[in-house]
C-alpha cells in the first residue's frame, strides 16, 4: 500500500484551511439574537452618557427598558444572519413618556461582530447629527452615529 505523498497532504490541509476561512469570514456568528443583545444596551448606555453631556438630569439605564428588534436587510428567515447590512428597531420608554418610543438604525455589521449604526432618520426622538445643549452648545448626538461590538462565538440565545 502506497502512502500519499507530502504534496497531496499538504494540498489537503490548504483546502481545508481555505474552506475554513471562507465559513468564518462569512460571518456565521453574527445573528440577530446576538445583535439584539449588545444593540440594546449599547443604545442606553449612550442615552445615559448623552443626558450627562447634555446636563440633563440622570436616568437609570434600567429605566429605558431598551429591547432591539434586528433583522438582515434582503435576508430570508433561512439566511438571517452573516455579516452585512442589518436594521434594528430600538424600543424604549423614555422618562414622562407613556407609550414607548421606537427608532430605527440602519447598521454595516462586520463577521467579527463590530458595527457601525446610524439614525434612519425618520424618527425625531433622537435628533440629528448634532444637538444643542441647554448652554447653547453644539454637541455630537451620541444616538445618532455609534459603534459598538459583540460576541459572536458564545453561546448567545437561541435565535
């Protein structure tokens, strides 16, 4: 019986490596559960730090109670995850505010779970790029255009 030579081996590890790349770079752990998970948190945070710049009285984060609804822009129910363009729908009660309030982000997700998201635009909870604080000040609107990352090789919760 011949061995297989030192070529095919080594052939066959670069396949084998190159088939793994290519299925992490796709961005298997990028999922919308994941990405609810950090959007929300990240988007009361800042509204917290915001309301600080803006002298604004503080808040607890809690009582935003921020949830995310996210979804893969073209993407079907079979497909839902990966790295690309992704939109989510923050849902949070703002302090005076009965009914909740809802803000839509359009996000560039990339596979190693960090994005950028940026204001649709539509909605008017948030502002704009820019805000005026309560001195007259033009600050940048922490809500506006953000970043932030997550995990995607935990466990997460299921999808």
């Amino acid at each position: 019986m011949r061995c297989p030579s030192i070529g095919l081996v080594v052939a066959g590890a670069v396949v084998l490596a190159l088939v793994g790349a290519s299925v992490s770079h796709r961005g298997a752990g990028v999922t919308a559960s994941r990405l609810e998970d950090a959007f929300a948190p990240t988007f009361a945070n800042l509204v917290h730090l915001q309301r600080s710049i803006l002298k604004l009285p503080e808040i607890d984060r809690a009582v935003l109670r921020a949830t995310a609804q996210c979804q893969k822009v073209g993407g079907t129910r079979r497909d839902a995850s990966g790295a690309g363009d992704w939109t989510c729908t923050v849902l949070w009660s703002s302090p005076g505010q009965r009914i909740p309030l809802h803000d839509a982000y359009d996000l560039s997700v990339a596979s190693d779970g960090c994005y950028t998201a940026t204001a649709d635009g539509s909605e008017a909870h948030i502002g704009g790029p820019t805000l005026t604080g309560r001195d007259g000040a033009t600050v940048t609107n922490l809500l506006y255009t953000f970043d932030g990352c997550f995990d995607t090789t935990g466990p997460g919760r299921p999808p």
